[in-house]
C-alpha cells in the first residue's frame, strides 16, 4: 500500500504566505530571526507568538466571494509583518515547522512549498 503526503492547502494561506516569503527572500529580520531558533520548534514558536503579540495581531473573518477565511489584523503600524507572521504560523499549523528552511548553499530562509517538502535551495539558488 503507497502512502500520499498530505499538502498542505497553500492557495488557502494566501495572501499571507506570499508576504512571508518576499520578507524572507529579503533578509527580513524579524521573521529570519524565528527561523534562527529552529530546530527548537518550542522557542520559534514563542518569536512568531511574540511577533503577532507585540503587533497587536487579532483574528478576523473574511468573506471572499465564495469562501471565508481567517485575516490577522494588527493594532499597530507594523501590518505587513503582522501579515507575514500569520502567513508563517499558518504555515507551520498545517504543515509543521519542516516546511521553514534554510537554504542548502546560502543559508536564506524560505518556504518549502512542495508536496513532499523536499525543497532545498531558495529560489535563487535552485537548479
């Protein structure tokens, strides 16, 4: 019997999870720093719950035509890394903390997004 990776819904984290990895492809250091901590999934996840805590970061339901989704709205001036740490932390809820990367010839960090999370280069440096 073949067993199938379950991957994770990534069209459903947009627009979130496409804001972490611009950020991330330019060095961001507020959300390199999460990565940083890895393999320690424990104190990454505190960074990331620090992150959203300190942006003030609140949940809210979304209509988008069709279907609903969750949006993390921030009390403070800091919208696009309220938005990218909720793009990482949704990330790492459905597909844990192996799909947060750090690139095998650059050290960048980056978002596996393949189904079987084999990526291993960030974009610039894949062949």
């Amino acid at each position: 019997m073949r067993k199938h990776a379950v991957v994770p819904p990534f069209r459903a984290l947009e627009p979130e999870l496409g804001v972490t990895e611009r950020l991330l492809r330019q060095g961001n250091p507020t959300l390199t720093a999460v990565a940083k901590l890895l393999p320690d999934e424990q104190a990454a996840a505190r960074r990331l719950n620090g992150i959203l805590a300190e942006a003030g970061a609140r949940p809210r339901l979304v209509g988008t035509g069709s279907a609903w989704r969750i949006v993390y709205v921030g009390t403070n001036r800091e919208g696009e890394i309220v938005e990218a740490a909720a793009g990482m932390a949704e990330l790492v809820a459905v597909g844990g903390w192996r799909r947060v990367k750090h690139c095998e010839a650059c050290g960048q960090v980056f978002c596996d997004r393949t189904s079987g999370c084999t990526r291993r280069w960030c974009v610039d440096h894949r062949r």
